[in-house]
C-alpha cells in the first residue's frame, strides 16, 4: 500500500489511518531542535478551532520541505488525525485536573474557638475514619461518630454529609453541624447555615428546640459555644460527670479542621445545650 511522509520533526506521522507505529528512536539534538520549531508554531489560544490545526498542519509541511528530513531520521509516528484529536482533549485534562487540585476557601461561621479560642483535650484525628455511605436519619452525634478522624476537607470533597464547598477549612463547625442535621433529618436543607449565630437562632425559633441545662444534656443535643463562637454535638457524659463533645474542631497541625471528640468545651461557663 502506497503510503506518502510528512515529516514532523524530530519524527515523521504517516497520512494513512491504517499505519500507527513508532520508527527509529532520535537523539536529543532531535529533540531540542523539534521542541524551538514546535514553539515558533504552536501558539495555544483560548479555544482552538479545526482551521488552527489545519494552518498547523500547513506550517510543518512547510517546515518538512525546507528542513530534507526524511522517515529515515524519524523519531516518532504519529497520523496528523490524532495530533487533531489529541491536543484539545490534552487542554480539557489539565484545566480538570488544575480544578480538582485547587482547594476551597472562604469565609464561614464559627471554628474550633472561632474568635481565636482553642479548645484542648481532643481526642487525635488521623482522616483514617470510615468512607461508608451516612445513611439518612438518627442521631446527630451517631452520624458525627462515623466520620471521627476525618478532615473537614475530605468530608467536602467526598460528600459524606452536605457540606457546602467554598467555606474556610478553618471556619467548618457550623458547616459540619449543619450537615449533620440535615441528614439526621432534623433540618431541612433550606436552614443549611455557616454561621453558628444562625445555626443557633434557627434551632431556637424555627424547630422548636429549647435550652437544658448540662445536668440534662443527651447525646445527640447540640452544644453552641459563645453565642456565636463554636457548635458540636453532645457525645456523652464521662465517670465524672463531663460532657463530652464531637464536632468539627482545629486540630490539624495547619490549624484546619477535623472531626473529633472533645472533653473540655462543654464545660466552659459561656455554653448553650439546646436539645430537640
């Protein structure tokens, strides 16, 4: 089958669909000269259209003739069909893969301690927690349970409860709690907040959730810290009659948060159980 060569430097491409196979390797004096002939030609725009690739393709023929390579020296085989196809799917790849990469930030309400306090006694996540599906319904604390060692961050990405993308790693408590909530069926996703003051205020005067005092705290309740500072769940109550927490806190070593257990907080003065 008679075939005819254009050479596309440092290697050739072959004008036929039925041929795609690799020739003589080059040097890298190949290479190098390849890559300053490539650059002069290939100028990436925004979006490249049919008649970009086909002005391409006039340009290394050009460059072809002047130059006397022949298939002999080719370095690499390719159909100009492909270079076609490949380039702008190429282009989509990297602009994924540079979105996936890139990581959420922003603003949200109340962290570990929003207004710069920290809360101590965590318990040390390692965002080695469960990848299992939250199912809807039951208690909150349950459902925070399961995702005990994970980061804020992995919990967005992986969707493992509704978390809204966007919000500060360091600023996630309200956006956990919120999350849980509303798969515990507890809130509906219209009362999504990151802000614990909303959070509060929502629980309070919307839902039908009512103050108690420690001493009545069940698993499950929702501890609000400040006001407006911090949110977690009730875990339990410890041999001495702590309560003991589970929220999203700033733990991680860059100050992000995770979810863990918390056995200080709740037992601040400036804190708030409402229960359901």
């Amino acid at each position: 089958m008679a075939t005819s060569a254009t050479s596309y430097l440092p290697g050739t491409y072959i004008r036929t669909t039925e041929i795609f196979q690799p020739t003589a390797s080059s040097s890298q004096a190949d290479f190098q000269k390849w890559e300053g002939e490539w650059k002069q030609i290939y100028q990436p725009a925004a979006t490249s259209s049919q008649s970009d690739f086909d002005k391409w393709e006039k340009e290394m023929q050009q460059i072809d003739s002047s130059s006397g390579t022949n298939a002999s020296s080719a370095g690499i085989s390719l159909n100009s069909g492909l270079i076609s196809s490949l380039l702008p799917i190429l282009s989509a790849l990297i602009s994924w893969i540079s979105e996936a990469m890139s990581s959420a930030g922003g603003s949200g309400g109340g962290t570990a301690g929003g207004n710069g306090m920290q809360p101590v006694n965590y318990s040390a996540p390692n965002d080695r927690g469960s990848h299992a599906p939250i199912g809807p319904g039951g208690n909150p604390a349950d459902i925070a349970e399961k995702l005990e060692g994970r980061s804020a961050d992995s919990i967005v990405r992986n969707q493992d409860v509704k978390m809204d993308h966007g919000v500060s790693n360091h600023k996630d408590c309200a956006n956990f709690a919120s999350a849980v909530l509303e798969e515990a069926g507890l809130i509906p996703a219209s009362q999504h907040t990151n802000s614990v003051a909303t959070l509060r205020s929502e629980l309070l005067h919307k839902d039908g959730w009512h103050e108690v005092s420690k001493s009545h705290a069940k698993r499950g309740d929702v501890c609000i810290v400040g006001g407006d500072q911090h949110v977690e769940f009730v875990d339990h109550v410890d041999k001495n009659g702590n309560i003991v927490l589970i929220g999203s806190n700033n733990v991680l070593r860059d100050g992000s948060q995770a979810v863990c257990k918390d056995s200080s907080t709740c037992n601040r003065r400036s804190v708030e159980i409402l229960s359901e």
